[in-house]
C-alpha cells in the first residue's frame, strides 16, 4: 500500500463544520428537469426596459419575476413540509443564491416578490446580495463562537438537522422558493447540490446558440434551466406546467405588468 507522506491534512473551523452538517442534513433532490429556453424576446424586453427605467435589468432578476408570477399561478410549488402536513406560505419569498467565498453560497431573500415590480426586484436584489456577501465572514466568525459551546460531533449534527428540517427556519433563512445561477462562460447548465425548499430552479449561462425557428437555423441568446423537486410533495406532472409557465412567460414578457 502507498504512504502519501506528503499530502496534508487541513483543518476545518467549527463553524465551516456547521455547515458540512447543513449539507449533510439538508434533503436531497429525488427528481430533475432540463430545458432549453429561446430568450430573444427576453434580451429585447430587458434592453427596452433599461431605457425605460434607467436601472440595469439581467436575465436573472428578470427569471426572479417570472418565477414569482408562475409560483402564485401554481402554489403547489411554493408549499413546504412539515412532518406529514403541508404548509401554504402566505407569501412568495425567493431565495437566491449569491457568489460568496465558502463552500455554500449565501442567499438572497426577495420577499412577496410576486408584488413588486421588476425595478424594485432589480435594486432590492442587488442591495441585498452585496449585505449578504459582506455579512458572509461575520457570520463564520459567529458559527465558530457557537460551534465551540457544542459538545462533540453528534450533537452538533442533531441540532443542525433539527433547525434545518424546521420549516420556519428554512423559510426564513432561503425562502419559500430557490433560484441559483451561473453566469461563467463555457457552463451549460448546473444542477444545483443542496436543496432546502420543495422546489428550485437553477439557471445556467446564457449563450448563443443554433436553435430551429420554424424552419430555419438561427443563432440565439438562450438559456438551459434546470427543475429540481421533493417529490413527496410534487409529481412530474405539475413541474411541467410550472415550467411551462416560466418559459411561456420569458418569451411573453411584455405580460409583465410594471
């Protein structure tokens, strides 16, 4: 057998420890969707708004509205579990997740998204995400203070499990449901590991690409979206129209009242 007598063995802070066991204990995903998504009329909505408006629209603050309006079409998708009983949130929170510095990503919470204009998601989204980022490193500074008071690992992984399998405290910390993004060059489409809510969307880069449009072969901006759900409270079937939705309105924004 070989001795790696070289390789090292870092430590890990006890607050990065906290968030192994959220990973560990956070429900995993028993079901997929991917779809390929036309965003022409998209790229020509968001480039009309930005003179309109004057703010800086992206195509994720404009998928954070659609999902908004496509979660108060169908509800089913923005319940949660609670034991063996559903919970219908009385608002739609949107949680999405943020590029920060550890192993998961903080998230940005868009409450009652589905009542505020597209101008308001824009700017409250991007207040929110750099708050959450700054308060990234104080918040592991404040899990290691935490984490210390714990007597040994399988405590620790109990108390963990107990607040992230609280509805409550998942509802407050990434909303009712999530949406999580990549915008690096070169990446498809993601699936997205941890999920905490019953649903969540994961959008990958937007690219142009050959697509069949009638009957010819145009080069278009698009986008590959991903649907993961707990399937002991959705079936296939509803994600579809749900996703459905989502894309029906994306290439119909002008929908969108504003």
């Amino acid at each position: 057998m070989r001795r790696y007598k070289d390789d090292k063995i870092l430590p890990i802070s006890p607050g990065r420890r906290i968030f192994i066991d959220g990973i560990d204990a956070a429900r995993k995903p028993d079901g997929y969707g991917i779809g390929l998504l036309d965003l022409s009329a998209a790229k020509k909505f968001l480039e009309d708004y930005e003179k309109e408006k004057g703010v800086y629209p992206s195509y994720l603050h404009l998928i954070i509205k659609v999902c908004s309006l496509a979660l108060k079409k169908y509800p089913e998708v923005n319940c949660m579990l609670k034991g063996y009983k559903l919970v219908q949130p009385s608002t739609i929170d949107i949680g999405i997740s943020v590029a920060g510095e550890e192993n998961i990503a903080p998230v940005a919470v868009i409450r009652e998204a589905d009542t505020k204009p597209l101008h308001v998601i824009i700017r409250e989204f991007n207040r929110i995400s750099q708050e959450v980022r700054q308060k990234e490193k104080e918040n592991i500074k404040k899990l290691d203070r935490i984490a210390r008071w714990i007597p040994g690992n399988y405590i620790r992984r109990k108390l963990v499990a107990i607040l992230i399998n609280n509805w409550r405290v998942r509802r407050e910390l990434v909303g009712t449901f999530q949406i999580s993004a990549l915008s690096f060059r070169g990446v498809e489409f993601m699936l997205p590991a941890v999920i905490t809510t019953t649903a969540l969307l994961g959008m990958g880069g937007v690219a142009e690409r050959c697509i069949k449009v009638g009957d010819r072969i145009e080069l278009r901006p698009t986008v590959y979206l991903s649907f993961q759900m707990d399937h002991r409270v959705l079936d296939g079937k509803k994600c579809v129209y749900f996703m459905r939705e989502v894309g029906r309105l994306l290439q119909n924004p002008h929908e969108l009242k504003d």
